[in-house]
C-alpha cells in the first residue's frame, strides 16, 4: 500500500486512478482474499486507520459532490467503521469523477480468489453440464462458468470455435470460476453418448412446462445464430424456451443460461424432496 501521504502528491488525474486501485485492493484484503502481493501491509496504520486516511484524500477532491462528501463523512463517523463501505463508496464516487463505468472497472478489480479449487471440493448436481457453443464473446463466456458454478453445474464443455476461457475478459467475468470448473473442449460428437441432450432455443417448450432431465446436457449457442442446425440435431432429448413479452424478445445468453440454471436447480430440488 502506498502511504497517503505519496499518494496527496500525486497530480488529481493520476491520484484519482491510484486510490481507486488501492481501494479496489483494500476491498479485497477485506474479504479475506486479497491477492498475492497485495495484502494490506502498512505498518505505520492499522488498516481502519489507513482507510480514514485515504478516504479523507478523497473528501478533498474539489470535483467531488457535496451529496458525496455528505454521505462519504456519515460512513467514516459511524463506530465500528464498516470499512468494505467505505472503500466501494469512494471508489464508485471516484470512479464518476474519472469518467469510467464501474462495471468495467469492477472486471478489473473486483474481489476474486486466486486459490485453485477442485471439482471435488466443490457442491454441485452430479450430471449436470452445459455446453457453450461458438460463445464468441469473452465477457458472456465468463458469465456463463460463473452462473455454471454457482448454480451447481459439475462440468462445463465448450464447442471447438468458443472463444479461449483462458482470455484476459473471460477470466475477470467469471470471477475465479474457471479456475474452479475447468472445461473440455470437445465437438458435439464427442459428447457423451449415453446422457440427455437438450438445447436453450426458441420455438421450443416453455420453461414451466419442460420436464428437466435428472442429469444431462444443455446446449447454449451464440446470441447472434442461436444454437447450430447439428446441436438441434443432436438434442434429442428436446427444446427449451423462456417466454417473452417485450418487442425484442431477446435476452442475453448469460442471462438466459443463468434462468435456465435455476429452474433446473427448482426441478432437482422438488425431485429429492
């Protein structure tokens, strides 16, 4: 961490990108998962004591709102300090001042753990996968190993032309999950043969009304061409749809995937119950 009184110094373009990082990193250290390296270890302050401080640099940025300084005073007055508070509320406000969109620059420094996870560790319904088909975007393809993971998912498989897991914007949006899942690249034809089949897609049945497998396979395609003429093929198992009302009917594939995931999840759950 570098000392406040370095960072008063700085020229406020530079000063402002500074504590915006050192907040990012604060963050993090305190929910226990600070990166290597990046631990708070200041020895001059406790940590409480260094975020009033910094947070005080703040409060003396002349672009700063009144209604923001208002409200950044009444977080550092309360007792205990809720220190997470007050780090995300002067990054976010510093964030507006600098003119970038916080949830771009949450992707950057958002709080994600670096430990290495193993299936094994993990909680999830056994037999439940996802295939991601020609997923080009790294963002939705992030999107999609994180609602895999949270939701439960055991595998995931992507399709010989998905963009790269591996990619800088994957690993930021999936917030650890990668790591955690890992994935098998495979055509459709390597899928196994002896699982349910079934793909997200228009013209379909409707979410309610579909009788989930116990294990299986989903298949999501791209949001520009949906799912390819071989996945339907090979979903012999049957077509699923999310009803819609509004004049676009069309909805992210992250987000579809992660309503799909949980009415899956709904179905599992009755099932055991």
């Amino acid at each position: 961490m570098i000392a406040p009184e370095k960072l008063y110094q700085l020229e406020s373009g530079q000063k402002r990108r500074k504590l915006a990082l050192t907040f990012g990193e604060l963050e993090r250290d305190i929910a226990g998962i600070a990166e290597k390296g990046l631990e708070y270890n200041f020895k001059q302050l406790s940590r409480t004591d260094y975020i009033k401080a910094v947070a005080k640099l703040v409060l003396e940025d002349p672009k700063l709102p009144e209604s923001s300084a208002s409200q950044l005073k009444k977080l550092l007055e309360e007792i205990p300090l809720d220190e997470r508070r007050v780090c995300n509320f002067a990054r976010n406000e510093l964030l507006k001042i600098i003119g970038t969109f916080p949830a771009e620059w949450d992707l950057v420094i958002a709080p994600h753990s670096s430990e290495k996870l193993t299936v094994e560790k993990r909680n999830f319904y056994k037999g439940v996968c996802v295939y991601a088909e020609d997923i080009r975007s790294p963002f939705n393809l992030g999107s999609i190993f994180r609602t895999a993971e949270g939701l439960g998912c055991e595998k995931v498989y992507i399709s010989p032309n998905c963009t790269d897991p591996e990619q800088t914007k994957a690993i930021r949006s999936a917030m650890g999950c990668i790591e955690t899942l890992g994935y098998t690249r495979s055509s459709l034809d390597e899928l196994p043969a002896d699982v349910p089949v079934f793909v997200l897609e228009t013209g379909g049945t409707p979410i309610d009304e579909f009788d989930f497998p116990e294990q299986g396979i989903v298949i999501i395609g791209s949001e520009e061409l949906g799912v390819s003429p071989e996945a339907l093929k090979r979903a012999t198992y049957g077509r699923v749809s999310i009803p819609m009302k509004g004049l676009k009917a069309s909805l992210n594939v992250g987000v579809a995937f992660g309503i799909l995931m949980q009415k899956w999840v709904e179905f599992l759950e009755k099932s055991d119950s």
